[in-house]
C-alpha cells in the first residue's frame, strides 16, 4: 500500500473513532440525563464516563482529526502580511513551540505515572490510564509540528503555508 493510501485510511480510521467517542459520549448523556430527571434515579458512573471520553475525544481528534487551519487560532497579523513573512512567522512559533513542549514533556509524563495511585471516584480507574492521552498527544502535535518545519523549510514551502491557514500569493485584500 502506498504512503498516501496509508494515510487516508489512517484519516478515516482517526475520523470514525472521533465520531464513534462523540456518539457513544451523547448516548450516555442523554441516558444520565433521562435516568436523573425523568427516572428519579441517577447514574453516577454516567458522568464520569462521559467526563473522561469528552476529554479523550477532543485530544484524539484535536491531534489526528483537524488539520491545522481548523484549529482556533488568532491570525489577525499573520494573515495580512506576505507569505515570505508569514512562513518565517510559523518557522519561528513552530520552533518554539516545539522546544517548550520538548522541555514540558518529561515532567509531563513523570507526573502522569505519578498517578498510578489515584483512582477515579465512581470506577475506580488508575489515573495513570486517564490522563496518559496528555502525552500522546502532546507527542503527536510535536511530531507534526515538527513535520511542519520540515515542509516549511523544503521547497513544497507554500503548500505547507497554505496547509496553516496562510496565502502562498501575500496579503490578503
């Protein structure tokens, strides 16, 4: 299989688990919801599942799902200047991005297996478990920054500037 057909399945396979986090976290609300309000009996494990797969699925999709130009950013400067300036512009806050989180990392995934001896209130989950989608995806947006800067840096630069939600062509008017 070729790289590119790799990736879309991966692209579709990231997208489907997105859906099904987003799905399964909607059920289960609607579920404690009918179960507190309607029922009189709530179902205390219900928010603690949906807590944690909230936060999971906005991790995994943030870091596989949404290309760069969908994530929120503030762009007002960096969207009215050339694309020269715009491709030093995200060479510099990719660097340094990328440096913070590489020095942030380790007391990141210390303090996750640190956690090994908290549990979660209602299913008494290791903590260590619950939190370990920090680090991953942390390591997943630097690795992609870091293919970034590679791109950025390459020849291919517009298109990788295009990719972040800038103009090959200067200002927009």
């Amino acid at each position: 299989m070729s790289p590119r057909g790799l990736a879309t399945r991966f692209s579709r396979f990231t997208a489907a688990v997105s859906v099904a986090s987003l799905a399964i976290v909607f059920v289960l609300f609607v579920y404690g919801v009918a179960m507190r309000y309607l029922l009189n009996r709530p179902v205390s494990w219900v928010d603690e599942v949906v807590t944690l797969l909230t936060v999971w699925c906005v991790l995994w999709t943030a870091a596989f799902g949404l290309r760069w130009s969908e994530h929120i950013s503030f762009d007002v400067i960096f969207i009215n200047v050339s694309a020269k300036t715009q491709r030093f512009m995200l060479l510099i806050v990719l660097t340094l991005f990328v440096s913070l989180m590489l020095v942030a990392l380790p007391g990141l995934i210390d303090y996750t297996l640190f956690l090994w001896r908290e549990r979660t209130d209602m299913l008494q989950l290791r903590l260590d478990f619950v939190y370990a989608v920090f680090p991953a995806f942390l390591c997943v947006i630097v690795f992609r920054m870091l293919a970034s800067i590679r791109r950025l840096l390459s020849a291919q630069w517009r298109s990788e500037l295009e990719a972040w939600g800038g103009s090959s062509t200067g200002p927009s008017s």
